[in-house]
C-alpha cells in the first residue's frame, strides 16, 4: 500500500493504523497483593462499569476530526489579557494561580513556583505536520517564567506531556518533575533524571508543600505499543493554609467525593471543562461542564477553576461552549459567581 506523502491521505492512513494497532495495551487483571489498579504491564481504573469505546467508533471520531480539520480547520480567539511576568517573578502576587492555557497552570504558594502540565508548544501531536495546534498563544512566554521548582504531570497524553516543553524546563530551571508510576524511565530515555514518580495517594512533601498523587479515571498511551503502561493520576497540592486539586484528565467518578474526603477541603479545584463531544467518545476519560461543577461540590472546595478548554481544538463541542455551560451550571446550583472562575489566557489571580 502506497502512503501518500503529504496532506491529508497520509494523516488518515497513520491515524487508521494507530487505531488498528492500539489494541497492544497492559493487561486487565489485578495483580494478586497489589492495589486493584495494578495489572500485568501496566495499569486500569477500578471502576467496574468503565469502558471505552470500541475500535470502530474511535476510527469515525478521528477520521472526522482529522478531515474536519484539513478542510475547515476551527478558528477560535480566547480571551487572553498581556502578562509580561514581572509580577510573577518578583513574587508580588502570592499566592496565585496564572492560566497559561489548556491545563497549564502557573501555581505560586509559599515561595515555590510549581507547573502543572506544561505545554508551550504548536501542537499537540507526536507529529509536526499534523495533529491539534494551538489555537491561541501561551498566556505568558516562556522566558517570562519565574525560576521554576516543581513540575507536576498528570498523564502521558501529548496536550499534557510535551517533551519539547519539558526537556527546555529541564534545560533552563532544573524543576523536580513529579509524575504518577510508569513515567520517571520516560523522563530517563529522554536524559531528564531529577523525577519522583509516585503511586495513587502516594505523597511526596518538598520546602514544606505536600504533592499528592491522587487517582483519575482515564488511560494512557504515546506511541502504537504502550497504552495504559504509565499510570494517569490527578494532584493535590497542600500547603500549611492553602489546599489546590488538579484534575489533569479525567471521567466523573467515586474518587472525586473520596479525594475531597481524604484531603479537602480544597480552596481551589481547577477541573477540565472541554472535550466532551461525542460523548460515546469522551463520557468514561472527560468530565463535561455541568460534571466538573458536581465535581467541584464533590470536592469540598471553595473555588471551581475551568481548565482544558480554548487552547487545543481536541472534540467536536462548540469552542467557546465549556466555561458557558459551566458558568450557567453554577449559577443553577446557587453557587456564587465569585466562585465559579473563568480566567482569560494570561490571566493570574491570588487565591
């Protein structure tokens, strides 16, 4: 079979054999003496009602997406305010919390400056040529950042594991990455070596703030060979008077009310909001807007963040539908709009 060289021919033929050949993933069965999540080669979500959907429908999905995007690529422009870093870097607004796009975070608190998912690259992709680009510019550059410390990563999927990104934070900070179990050989094979990995509840306390490793409904995988060999994982940060949960990505699921149980209450809750249509697609691994509110309640939390919208075109929802949804959602359940957060790109705000 002939792969055409260029456009969208050859973007459709490597995303049919990822699909055909996605089927080499860990095992399913827990390990006798391991937490239930463990299995042969890799990992699961405990959740006995989750599954995802088959390979056929997953093949329609990214056939549609790519083609969308070749023909028609969406356009959209979100609201970003300029934010040069001076602030940031002088520490004059601390704590706080900066959305530099996507579920990037810029999280400042007790003189740590800590990333959570860091992307500053075109795409989010394996490939140059093709896959999601940004569709809006990094909130704040690069070289604006302040010294960086941690760099927390929730998963290996390439909109949140940017290997660009974080061999240039390796270069340039020398942060402590903390990944969940499966990914510190990752960071190795890639000459990045001051990692901590950690296993679901798992902690791991750095200049007086604890990072905790906190479970996630959703899978893994980078390349055609390794799906669910690294384990994706949500983060609690704790410090002596200020409590933030990640979700990275992640289904509505029991471990919301249990993460709030066991570590809240939170003072900020920063849930993914986008990537939620088709939702035979994306129902089991994304939360939807009116989910990650009841997640948000869940968690015991003072203040609901929306993340993971407005920076990858990654779904077939309406690009400026999330923090609508979201905000609607809150109002309906009485929450105070003071509490229901929407941050244009760029934007920093003490918490």
């Amino acid at each position: 079979m002939l792969i055409p060289c260029k456009g969208p021919g050859r973007t459709l033929v490597l995303a049919s054999l990822l699909l055909i050949f996605a089927c080499s993933s860990a095992g399913t069965q827990p390990l006798p003496g391991r937490p239930l999540h463990h299995v042969e080669d890799g990992f699961r979500n405990v959740d006995p009602n989750f599954h995802r959907p088959g390979g056929w429908t997953r093949w329609n999905f990214v056939v549609r997406r790519l083609l969308a995007a070749s023909i028609a690529p969406r356009t959209f422009d979100a609201p970003r305010i300029a934010n040069d870093g001076a602030a940031l870097r002088a520490g004059l607004v601390n704590p706080s919390i900066t959305w530099v796009g996507h579920s990037t975070l810029l999280v400042q608190l007790e003189g740590l400056n800590i990333l959570t998912d860091p992307n500053w690259s075109e795409r989010a992709s394996p490939l140059s040529w093709a896959g999601p680009r940004r569709l809006s510019p990094p909130g704040l550059a690069f070289e604006d950042l302040p010294r960086i410390d941690v760099v927390a990563i929730s998963h290996d999927h390439y909109d949140h594991l940017d290997l660009a990104t974080v061999k240039r934070l390796a270069e340039a900070h020398d942060p402590l990455f903390l990944v969940p179990l499966g990914m510190k050989a990752w960071f190795g094979d890639n000459g990045m070596n001051r990692v901590e990995e950690l296993d679901w509840w798992q902690e791991h306390e750095y200049r007086g703030v604890k990072f905790v490793c906190v479970p996630a409904q959703h899978f893994s995988q980078r390349t055609l060979w390794d799906g669910n060999r690294r384990l994706w994982a949500s983060w609690s940060v704790l410090s002596r008077d200020r409590r933030l949960y990640f979700s990275g990505d992640t289904g509505y699921f029991a471990g919301f009310k249990e993460a709030g149980q066991r570590l809240g209450p939170f003072d900020v809750a920063a849930l993914a909001i986008g990537a939620y249509l088709p939702p035979e697609i994306m129902r089991a691994v994304h939360t939807t807007p009116e989910e990650a509110v009841q997640a948000f309640l869940d968690l015991n939390a003072r203040v609901l963040l929306g993340i993971h919208w407005g920076t990858f075109d990654l779904a077939e929802e309406p690009l400026a539908e999330p923090p609508q949804r979201m905000v609607a959602e809150a109002r309906r359940r009485g929450i105070d709009a003071s509490r229901a957060w929407i941050l244009k790109i760029g934007e920093t705000r003490p918490w």
